[in-house]
C-alpha cells in the first residue's frame, strides 16, 4: 500500500496468539515498517496494558492500531496512551473479556509457538466487564470487522455495542480468525482518507 498519510501502524493479537500470526504477516507484506505488538496471556490486563503502553509510548507519528478479538478490546484500552492515534481498526472484537476468557481458564496452549501456559481465575477476574467508550478517545475513526460466522464470540452482541457508540461497522466472512484481508485493507484505506466520521 503506496502514499498512506498515517506513518505507523501497530497490529495486537488475540488470546494466546503473538507477532507471528498470519494476520500480522499479511499487514508486514502490505505495510513495510508496520509493528507487532506483544502482550502475555497469562498475566493479568493492566499489566498488559502498561507493557503494551510501553512499545509505543515514545511514537509521535500519526499512527493507526488494529487490534484482533482480545488484541482489539486492548487497542480500545490502549488509544487513550497513544497521543498520535488516528484511527482503530477492531477485528472480531472481544468486548466483554472478563466473561468471554472464562472458558480458557487452566491450562492453555498458544496456537502460533505451541508453548502451555496457564490462564487462572484471578487473571480472568483482572480484566474489566467491558469497555467505558466514553472514556476511550471516541473521536478518534474507528472501524469494526465483524465475521458473522464467528464461532467463537457473538456478532450480534458486539454490533449492538458498537453501534450505539457510533462505531462503524463492516462485516466479513470466513470466521473468527481473519481471511478476508481485503477487508481489512479497505478499512486502513478508509482510515487513511479520513472516510471514517466519528459520532
């Protein structure tokens, strides 16, 4: 992708994931220099959220986050940290994490290095119901991509959220896990514009 204003983009993963997801790789080919972001899924959220603060706290460029399914609940978390945002991009998003991530309590293995881990209950319990939005930067464009074939979170339950916050919408298909990468790159396109008016 040639001429894009925004300077930099950060890409985070979903549970139990890490930088060499595929959707990672997919945004690399298509945008040299963008960034992964990592986090660990046995530590509990705001341990997280500092750690991810971290990685971008020295950036003063226009940058967009996509965030996927928990990556996406931490872009929301992260933007207020992240001075120069100019855009989010939500795939698949997990929104209610403390009541999704319950299933996956014990033992835990990451599907991109194979390595066990353990996810207790009391990381379980750090993480927040859901999201206040008022207080996550909601000036800032935001772009959802929703899968309605997801089998792992509800799609209804997250486009009911996100569109009574003013969040825009685009539905993909092919299930939790992204496929439709040209969907996700007309999004950045939009992003970039400044196609994506906020509420």
């Amino acid at each position: 992708m040639e001429n894009l204003k925004i300077a930099s983009f950060y890409y985070i993963h979903g549970f139990a994931s890490g930088k060499s997801s595929s959707t990672c790789q997919k945004i690399s080919e298509r945008i040299p220099g963008a960034k992964a972001l990592a986090y660990d899924s046995s530590k509990p959220f705001m341990q997280n959220l500092k750690s991810l603060a971290s990685q971008i706290e020295n950036d003063r460029e226009p940058c967009c986050i996509i965030g996927s399914s928990l990556g996406a609940f931490y872009a929301m978390s992260l933007s207020p940290f992240a001075h120069c945002c100019r855009g989010r991009i939500l795939i698949n998003p997990s929104l209610a994490p403390k009541n999704s991530l319950k299933k996956y309590i014990g033992k835990c293995k990451n599907f991109e290095t194979g390595s066990d881990f353990e996810f207790t209950q009391q990381v379980c319990n750090s993480y927040p119901e859901g999201l206040d939005f008022s207080a996550l930067a909601p000036a800032i464009p935001t772009v959802a991509l929703l899968a309605k074939d997801d089998e792992v979170l509800d799609y209804r339950a997250s486009e009911s959220i996100l569109k009574s916050h003013g969040i825009f919408v685009s539905y993909v298909s092919g299930g939790h896990r992204l496929r439709d990468y040209e969907a996700l790159f007309a999004a950045i396109k939009q992003i970039d514009a400044g196609a994506i008016k906020t509420a």
